[in-house]
C-alpha cells in the first residue's frame, strides 16, 4: 500500500474515531441531563443549603435502573454535602424508570443546577 493511502486511512479512521468519540460525549450529556432532570422529581435536600455545592454523579443505567450508582466531590465534603449525598442517591432510584437511557452516565449536581431546574 503507499504511503500517501495510508495516511488518508489513517486520516479516515482517526476522524470516525473522534466524531464517535464527540457524539458518545453528547449522548452521554443528553442522558446525564434526563437523569437529572427526573431526579430533581423527587430531591429532597436537606435544610441550610450552602451558598455552593458540587457533586459528581456517576451512574450505570441498565434496563431503566440505576445498576451502578456512585457520588464523588471535588473537593472535601461538608457535613452538608454528606447529609445531601446519600439524598441525591436516593432520588435517582426513587425516580426509576429511565427508559431512555442505557450505559454509563456522568453528570454535576450543583447548587446553580438544581435551582434552575427546579424552575423549570
């Protein structure tokens, strides 16, 4: 094969991989944001809410579950953000089915996130 073929293939795939790359990255923000809108159903946080807040959730949906389910801080948790954990958890398994997602989903839970969503 020559040279110059081989590079446009490489070329060729290199592209498929990245475009696959970019649209997994969007469905997986797509689902990520029907997780959370569906969760902010049914939060409940708990009183004295801090000015500032921010959680990482980490979920794998399997037949409209969350079969795996982990919450992660950025930085050291406050007590309230303890408290709160274990709450956001809670109200993505309470607000199950998710029909439409299916795989691996991250997505923020902050203070501005859920305010405005809450309005919505």
């Amino acid at each position: 094969m020559h040279s110059l073929t081989r590079t446009f293939l490489y070329n060729v795939l290199l592209a498929v991989a990245l475009a696959m790359s970019v649209t997994s990255a969007r469905a997986s923000e797509d689902s990520g944001t029907i997780i959370f809108n569906q969760m902010l159903k049914c939060l409940k946080l708990p009183a004295g809410t801090p000015s500032a807040y921010d959680f990482m959730v980490v979920a794998v949906i399997k037949d409209g579950a969350a079969d795996f389910l982990s919450i992660n801080f950025r930085a050291p948790p406050s007590e309230w953000e303890k408290t709160a954990a274990p709450l956001v958890a809670d109200a993505i398994t309470q607000c199950e089915p998710y029909a439409s997602v299916s795989g691996r989903v991250e997505f923020p839970v902050t203070r501005e996130r859920v305010e405005a969503g809450s309005k919505n």
